[in-house]
C-alpha cells in the first residue's frame, strides 16, 4: 500500500471523525445536518479516493468510483429532503427565541 | 497493510456506535433520521473496506451500492411523510 493511499485514508477518517464530533456536540437539528451533510461526503470521498489508489490498474477503479459517485448524488438529495421537512412542520432554528 | 485497513474498519464502527448516540437521545424525530443517514453513510464505507481487507471489492461493491439506493428510498420516503403532519 502506497503512503499517498494511506494519507488519503487518513484525511478521510479525520473529515469523519469532524462529522461524529458535530453531531454530538452541535446544538439543533439546522446546524447538526450541516455538519453530517458537508463533512460526511468530503470524508467519503477522500477515503474512498484513496482505497481506488490502493487497488489502482484494476477495474476495482472503476466500481469504487461508481460508489463514490452516487454518494456524492444522493447524500445532498437526501439532507435536503429532511431538512425541508423540519422545516415545514415547524422546528425553529437555533437562536430565533433571543432575537 | 491489512492491518492499517483493519485499523480504519475499526474506526468507521467507533463512529457508528457514536451516531447511535444521536439516534437514541435524538429530541426530535429528525434528529433519528439524520443520524440513521450518517450510520447508512457510513455503512457504504465499510464494506467497501471490508472488501478491500478480503481482496473481494468487486463483490462488497455490488452490496454498497444497493445499500445506497435502499438508503434514498427509504430517506425520502420517510421524509415525505413527516413532511405533511405536526410533529415535535
């Protein structure tokens, strides 16, 4: 294994451990999707990026890329989605009630 | 080198067992939504590194990306319906 694949991995575990971070610590649901919806993916795609450097000239490439590309599609469909439906059924944003 | 991709495997389950926090403790109903999403994001990732540790990708591959139409699907549908009726 190339120590350019296990420094993308590394970066990766870290955007993830972000991710853990803010969706513990964050105070309401506005600021914890944002955290889970940006980070998760930058997290995904280094890591992913990093195991098709592992497996390179294979067409393992090509299907890990199809992986990660569809997570880029449907994680902000999905973050969106819920969010829209908070939202709509009335769930105030953090710091509304001291304003 | 499988060790350092046992050592990530690892992790990815430490932080599932992290947003398990957030889908117990959750205030809100939204609250267990997004952290089932994060868990099912996190999922993907680990078969595909599972596959790299068994140096089976192209199988664990096929089964991460079925999880993630099943994980829209499911994410949507759930959406829709809170969407159209009161909820805390």
């Amino acid at each position: 294994m190339s120590a350019l694949a296990v420094g993308l991995i590394l970066v990766g575990l870290f955007f993830l451990v972000v991710a853990a971070v803010g969706m513990v610590r964050l105070p309401d649901f506005y600021t914890r999707s944002h955290a889970v919806a940006l980070t998760d993916s930058l997290g995904a795609f280094f890591l992913l990026t990093g195991l098709a450097v592992d497996q390179a000239f294979s067409t393992n490439v090509i299907s890990i890329l199809i992986v990660l590309a569809l997570l880029y599609l449907l994680n902000p469909v999905i973050a969106h989605a819920t969010v829209r439906a908070a939202l709509r059924s009335g769930i105030k944003p953090w710091g509304e009630d001291k304003r | 080198m499988t060790i350092f991709l046992v050592f990530v495997l690892y992790v990815l389950a430490l932080l599932i067992i992290i947003y398990l926090y957030r889908v117990v403790r959750g205030p809100t109903v939204f609250d267990r939504v997004l952290g089932l999403n994060g868990i099912s994001t996190k999922a993907i990732i680990l078969l595909v590194v599972i596959g790299a540790v068994y140096d089976r990708v192209e199988m664990f591959v096929d089964i991460s990306t079925g999880y993630a139409l099943l994980n829209l699907v499911s994410a949507i549908a759930i959406a829709k319906y809170l969407e159209q009726r009161e909820v805390t």
